[in-house]
C-alpha cells in the first residue's frame, strides 16, 4: 500500500487528482473488482451488403457502349443463359471516361460486369430487344455523382465556344415541320416501325409483328423502307411499301445483319454484319443478291450512311488507336467499293452515328458528351448542336436540310426530337411511355 500512495503521489504531481482515482481503482483489491459483463462489450458489425440498382440516366449522365462477340440469350425469366462476349468500348459519365480494369465484358453467373480501376464492377444488363441497363452500387453511385460534377467544365472544353451548352427551349411543331418520320417504338409490347408526320398527326404502325423490328430506312423516292428484324429468328434487312404492305427478305445469314442504308439511285442498300467474324459494312443489290464485303478489316465497322452523291459511304469503327485504354468509335469516310477510306474524327473518344446533309456538304452525328454535333463531309468545321441530358444518337436529316431528327434519352426513355438548325430550338415529336427510338425522315412523298 505504501508504494501506490508514492505512485498516486507522483502521477498527482504529472496529471491532477483524476490521475490519482483511475490508479486507485485499478490497484484495488482482485476480490472487490467488479467484472464487465459480457453484454459489455459491443459485437463486431457485420457488414452490409449492397445492392445493384438500375442507373437513372437523367440523374447520373452514364454512357455505356460495347462491341459484342456473339449471341446474348435468355430464358424465361430473363436469365442469361447464353452469352458470346464482347468489348467495352465506351464507359464515360458526364463525358469523362472511366478507366477499366479490362475492356471485356465479364460473365459471373448468369450476370454480367465491367471491371472498373476505381469503383468495382459496374453491373450491366440487356434485354431481348438489345436494349442495355447500367447498375450501381449506392457507393458507387455516390462517387461517380461526384466525378460527374468534377468534370462538368472540363468537359465543355471538347466542343467548340460556338456550341450549344444549354438545352434548347422545346417548341411546337411548326409549318416548316414537314413530310412523314419512320422510328422503331415498343409502345405495342414489342418493336414495331411506326410513321408519323412531323407535326405529330398520323401515327400507324406498318410493320405490327410479335418479332423485333427496327432501324428504318427509307428508299430515295420514299415509296419503301428497308428495315431490320428478327421475324425469322435472326436479324436480317427487309423491304416493304411504304404502306407497310409487301415485305420481302433480302438476307439469309445466322450471322446479325443490320441498319441499312440505300443508295441514291434505289439500286444498293449497304448494311453491317459479323457473317465474316467480326462486324464489316457490306452492300447488296436492292433484290438481296451481291453481298459484298466492302471493309475487309479485323475492327468493327457499324453503321454505313451513303452519300447524296452515291460516291461514298460513311460509317463508324473502333480501328482507331485506343484511348484512355477505351476502343475509340470515330467516323471515317470510303469510296463505294472500299477502297480510299479516310478517318474523319479525332475526338479520343466516341463519334458515330453519321449522317448526310441532304446536299452532301456535311454530316451530322453522335458525339462523345452524348450529344449531336455537324461537321462539313471532309471532318472540318464541327460544331455541337444539342447537348442535353441522356443520349441523344441516331440523326436524321430533313428533306429540306433546315431540320434534325434524333432519338434522346433525356426523360430516360426513348423519344424523337427535331431541332431546328436556323436557332437550335427543339420540338418533341413522341411522347411515349414506350421506347421511340431511330427516326428516318422520308425524302419525298408517297
């Protein structure tokens, strides 16, 4: 006892008389101590685990593009049951890239991942009708929220000063709005092509059909429309009249086949397939015979657009260099039979989409901040017309030259827009709970 007063002495001297209690009560007697009870101590918590929630598009800009390998196949409750793989060749939100671990698509089970560098895996789902759906964590929502608003600005710095940065005011369809749009809707349960005039009235689905239907086309003289769909169990290119009448199949492959586009004489349609292995631009004769390879590369080449001229075909493919350890989508140019191809974008990114002036002097197109943007047909001169929120792709140019159709997920779903090019003011053509999505402006009347 002697020596814990001196010690009590001692640390009263150092710490004040709390010092002084707190030794006492630990130099007590063994019997007169009082156990913690085990309720005492707190148990370790166990962790909680997250769940993957579908991304709202309005609310957290995502852009999510991939190249696929082969089939994706469900059974009857949506499971993946067949997947052949593919490349991530765009993941961005507001703009900015998100690197990857790896650009394959990753199959888990029956679920499928893209394995990011600084917020996990990013969950992606598909539909039957293609459609894709991103999914986050709430943590990494949270974080990819504050890059989003991170890069804002710095984003604005890939488009032009002249651009529009704002989203346009949205307007009524107007006297200058004219002829008749054809866009692909699943407001009847599944995709079926519909046309519509341009000031809203008319609305008829040509097609009406329990398979998928989609990517319209019209023909130079606005009498037929080629079309892709999987009313035979695989996605091949149609032709019917422009009544929806008469339709006949013009390829016959197990490979996918799609988004056709004629030629100005109404004698060729090109179109894009992966019958070669990897997905090439091919044309056929108008009767479905002649198909030729036109782009013979081990890239992907997509969506082939003819020019006003008929001297060339313009089309998007990842042959470009990698960026950011992304595939690089940019908008090259070639001659009718393959040769002379000619890249036109350099945006590091993603460019696709494109889409002839009716006049031939400049091409529209989907840009990497999601929006449509128009440069002259040599790459020259790009300007960005619309950059509002969601996706907005596909463009579609007017008869005249004075207006744009596009498709854009800002309401998350799909709908048909028109911009105005004299003042860049939009007009909402659909309005569906349904997806609307690739309009095709027919070129002159019935």
């Amino acid at each position: 006892m002697h020596s814990t007063m001196l010690l009590a002495k001692s640390l009263r001297t150092l710490f004040g008389v709390g010092a002084v209690v707190l030794i006492a009560i630990g130099c007590a007697p063994a019997e007169t101590s009082t156990p913690l009870p085990p309720t005492a101590i707190p148990p370790t918590p166990t962790p909680v685990e997250e769940k993957y929630e579908k991304v709202d598009l309005s609310e957290l800009p995502m852009d999510f593009q991939a190249s696929m390998r082969g089939a994706v196949r469900w059974d009857a409750d949506g499971n993946i049951t067949e997947f052949g793989g593919g490349k991530v060749t765009r993941l961005a939100v507001g703009g900015k890239p998100i690197e990857l671990v790896s650009d394959d698509l990753l199959l888990a089970g029956r679920e499928v991942f893209i394995a990011t560098k600084d917020y996990g895996k990013i969950k992606i789902t598909f539909n039957p009708n293609s459609a894709v759906s991103v999914w986050l964590k709430p943590t990494q929502k949270a974080k990819l929220k504050e890059l989003a608003k991170l890069t804002s600005t710095a984003t604005a710095t890939l488009v032009p000063a002249t651009a529009t940065t704002k989203a346009p005011s949205i307007a009524s369809p107007q006297a200058n709005s004219f002829g008749r749009i054809a866009f692909q809707s699943d407001r009847n349960g599944n995709f079926d092509i519909y046309v519509v005039n341009a000031d809203r009235s008319g609305l008829a689905n040509l097609t009406n059909n329990p398979a998928f239907d989609g990517l319209p086309a019209w023909s130079p003289d606005g009498k037929r429309i080629a079309f892709q769909s999987k009313r035979n169990g695989n996605n091949e290119i149609y032709v019917m009249n422009a009544d929806g009448s008469g339709v006949t199949r013009l390829t016959d492959n197990l490979a996918s086949v799609g988004r056709p586009s004629w030629s100005p004489n109404g004698k060729r349609i090109a179109f894009y397939s992966n019958r070669d292995g990897n997905f090439e631009v091919y044309v056929m004769n108008v009767d479905g015979s002649g198909q030729t390879n036109l782009t013979k590369n081990p890239a992907f080449d997509f969506y082939p657009a003819w020019s006003p001229d008929g001297k060339q075909i313009a089309f998007y493919s990842d042959r470009a260099e990698k960026c950011l350890n992304l595939f690089n989508h940019e908008i090259y140019v070639m001659n009718v039979d393959g040769s002379g191809v000619t890249r036109l974008t350099d945006s590091c990114f993603s460019d696709g989409d494109p889409a002839w002036s009716p006049d031939g002097t400049k091409i529209a197109f989907k840009d990497p901040l999601g929006g449509i943007s128009v440069m002259n047909a040599d790459g020259s001169g790009r300007i960005q017309l619309i950059n509002i929120n969601g996706d907005n792709t596909s463009p579609a140019w007017s008869p005249d030259g004075k207006q744009i159709a596009f498709e854009s997920t800002q309401d998350v779903k799909g709908d048909i827009y028109i911009v105005n090019l004299s003042d860049s003011s939009l007009i909402r053509l659909t309005n569906d709970p349904a997806d609307d999505l690739s309009p095709a402006w027919q070129p002159t009347g019935p």
